[in-house]
C-alpha cells in the first residue's frame, strides 16, 4: 500500500504545480478520491496530511483541503532543475584555468597570425597533431587529408551544399538523427531521404536499394553513440557499410562526434574498415573542450580536397586562429588526453547509473534504447499523442527532456520518444529525474480515457 499512496500523492502533487488544481481551489472530498484511485480512506487521509507537512495544501475545519495561494507555491517552482536536455557539458566539469593558461600561451606563440589571413584549410602544426589524434581511433591520415572547421556545423553545412566527385545529388540520412544535420539539409534545400535506425540497427536491403537507384551522394551517420538513441554499431556493421560505399559510389559522412568517449578499445570508426576512399570522418572537439572554441576536423579523402578547400575558403576564409591555437597546445601539453579520460570515465558512470535506475524504475515498454556503458545519450518511448503534454508538465515539475520530434524529417513516420542526456546530470539528479519521468508516466495510465493499448506495437 505505502507504494500506491506514494504515486497517488505525486498525481496529486503534480497536478498542483502543474496547475491543473488551481491555487485556492478546494481538493476532491477524501471519499471522492479514495473512489477515484481504488483505495482506502486512511490512504487519501494520509496522502492528504503529508501534502499539508509539504505546505501545498491547508485544511479548514468542516470545509476539507485547499491548494496553498500561488506566492506560497513560487518557491517550489522556482526549484533547481534536473537537466535531461543539454547536449553541451557542464561548465564545471570544464578546467576553465588550463583553458585560460592555453588561452594566454596561445595569444603569445600566435600573435604574428592573429593579424592574417592563414590557411584556410587549417594551422599546419594543429593539422599535425590531429593526424596524431586520429591514428589512435585507427583513422590513418595525411595532414593534407585534415581540414579545420569552425565547428562540426560548418563542416556539415559545406558538405551538404558543395557537389561532390560521383555527380550524385542526393542525401540519404538516419532516422532519427542530430537537428543540426536536418537543418543544414533544409537550408541549403537538399532532397533529403531517410531510413530507420533502430535499436537493432539498420534494415540492410533498404540501405543497399537506396545506394543502387536513389543517386546517393552520400550518407550522413553517426555510428558511435547515436543522437539521440545513443546506440552504436557493431564492428561488422561498420565494414559493411565501408564495404558498400565503395562498391556504389556513395561517399560516407562519418559523424564521429564523441570518439573521445569510447570505453571499447576494439570499437574502430568506418573509415578505419578500408574506407579511406569514401569515407569522410568527422570529429568535433565539443563535448570534451569548450563549445564557444567552435572547433572541428575532418579527415577527407584525397579526391574532395580540391573541392573543400574552394568551399571551406569562401565560407570563412580561415577558421579562429586563437580557437586553433588553444587547442594545439591543450593537446600538446596532455591536458586534452588527461581530460578526456575524464570525462569518458564521469560519463560512463553516469551512464550506467541511468540505466539502473531506469530499468528499476519504468515501465520496460518504454525502455527504447536505454545504454548500458559510453556515451551522452539514452531514448525512452513514451505513449501515442501524450509527448507535449509530457514534456510541459516535467518542465512544470523542474525536469528539462527533449522530445525528439525535430530529429526526424518532416515527411518521415516519428516515434515518440524523448530523449535522456546524462552530460548535466549527477547521480543525484538522475535518480530523481527518472523518479519523476515515472511518475508523470504512471499518471498519463490513470488518466487514459481511450481503450487504445498504451504504446501502438
């Protein structure tokens, strides 16, 4: 019984702060509630006393319970918010003073560059060591393979515009997939097509017919740690899809966004698989360093070089010099391996923690690819046409989630699914969040008025 009171006081609870009980609003008699949630007199009297230790509701003598005024209720609304949503790290997880030493350091060994106009392609000694860097994820690169951007936007902006070696026009793209990649698409007013990633993977002879008939100029993937499943592919995955790049034509757009994350040393990107020809790797340095940096580096194969080079110098000419330069001597000195590692270990036990308690807590129909090690990102299923109403009423309770609607493309079947971000979430929050995405869930199940099944199979 203590369980049931326990989630019929949160109902209640959350319809308070949700404001769907009005401040001042009289509450249902005790026998009308005891009727509605199937349950003893005592367990509403209960539920009802702990409501008023928690000063959200008062009693008047012969008049029943009333929710407390709206000023009362302020403080709990402005309470500290559990973070689900951000994809952006913590700033305290961040040493801002090695930053700032690089900074200073940067400011002294660049000067004479900071007044032109470098290379657009990149800062040779950066390019340098990122050839170091990519080798150790088993992606062998020239320096003149390796191009700079001004984030991992930029580079998928370019790519999604500029013409490409094979003459093909069109993109093909996971779904669901990162926001940033479908916008990019629709300003630059590609023709798009999509295909289903699941949590088992990719329907292969769709994959195959689309690199045969659909005049693909390329794919856009995110093999490791999908945005937002958080899933990965397996090492055979991986050369089957180098396999057929090269046997189609089809260039492979290899978003390779938290490499710096991976827990499996065995775990190789696709262009690591005989994929050098046709597969562009590329790594953002976000996740791990300071956004604000906007830095990212791709590896390219030989034949895009001409062609990036013309697009990469008319975007912007070069990218930050001083952005370059931090990065260089943070990866120079350690401080980039030191930190990384980490973050790979915070992460991974964050990781584990959510889905622990996600396993203990939700229903198992709505654990969509919850990860069980690596990574940021985890994707719970939630029931048919409940996903706004959902969202805005955790926001009311302080908890962020991102819906990931505008992950898919417009035109695209959308499962309902929300998606769960660890990289501003402690043990503490996770535990709580999930306790509260629980509860809310539990209560869209009383609630449900229509005989539909809860999720549609």
């Amino acid at each position: 019984m203590t369980n049931k009171k326990e989630s019929i006081k949160q109902i209640i609870r959350s319809d308070i702060v949700n404001g769907l009980i009005k401040p001042s609003q009289k509450l249902p008699s005790i026998r009308k509630q005891s009727q509605k949630f199937n349950c003893s007199l005592n367990t509403i009297i209960s539920v009802y006393l702990e409501l008023e230790n928690e000063y959200l509701i008062y009693s008047r003598p012969k008049s029943g319970y009333f929710v407390v005024a709206k000023e009362a209720l302020h403080p709990l609304l402005q309470a500290k918010r559990i973070d689900f949503a951000s994809a952006a790290p913590d700033p305290a997880s961040i040493p801002q003073i090695d930053f700032r030493q690089c900074l200073n350091k940067a400011m002294e060994l660049f000067e004479a560059s900071i007044f032109t106009y470098p290379d657009p392609q990149g800062l040779l000694s950066l390019r340098q060591e990122i050839v170091k860097l990519f080798h150790q994820q088993q992606v062998f690169a020239s320096a003149q393979q390796v191009f700079i951007f001004s984030g991992a936007q930029q580079a998928l902006h370019l790519l999604a515009g500029m013409p490409f070696p094979n003459g093909k026009t069109n993109i093909l793209v996971e779904q669901p997939t990162y926001w940033g990649m479908l916008a990019a698409l629709k300003t630059q007013k590609q023709t798009v097509i999509g295909i289903e990633r699941t949590p088992n993977g990719i329907d292969w002879i769709a994959l195959e017919r689309h690199f045969q008939s659909n005049m693909i100029k390329f794919f856009y993937t995110i093999p490791r740690f999908h945005n937002p499943l958080g899933t990965s592919y397996t090492p055979e995955d991986k050369q089957r899809l180098a396999e057929l790049a090269k046997a189609y034509d089809v260039y492979m757009v290899e978003d390779d966004y938290l490499a710096d994350l991976e827990i499996n040393r065995k775990a190789d990107p696709i262009r690591a698989y005989n994929g050098s020809s046709h597969v562009i790797y590329l790594r953002s340095f976000s996740k791990v360093m300071l956004p604000g940096l906007r830095l990212a580096a791709a590896a390219v194969p030989d034949s895009l070089i001409p062609l990036l080079q013309l697009h990469k110098h008319t975007a912007d000419l070069s990218t930050s010099v001083l952005s370059q330069g931090v990065l260089e001597i943070y990866m120079k000195s350690g401080m980039y391996a030191h930190h990384a590692k980490q973050m790979k270990s915070l992460y991974n036990h964050r990781m584990k923690h959510l889905r622990e308690i996600s396993q203990r807590l939700l229903p198992k129909e709505c654990l969509y690819t919850i990860q069980s090690s690596g990574g940021l990102f985890s994707a719970i299923r939630i029931p048919e046409s409940h996903t706004e109403n959902l969202v805005k009423r955790l926001e009311n309770r302080g908890v962020d989630v991102l819906s990931t609607g505008q992950q898919f493309l417009s035109s695209f079947p959308k499962l309902n699914l929300l998606r769960l971000s660890i990289i501003r979430a402690n043990e503490h929050d996770i535990e709580e969040g999930i306790r509260i995405v629980a509860e809310e869930l539990e209560r869209v199940q009383h609630t449900r008025s229509s005989p539909k099944p809860f999720f549609r199979l």
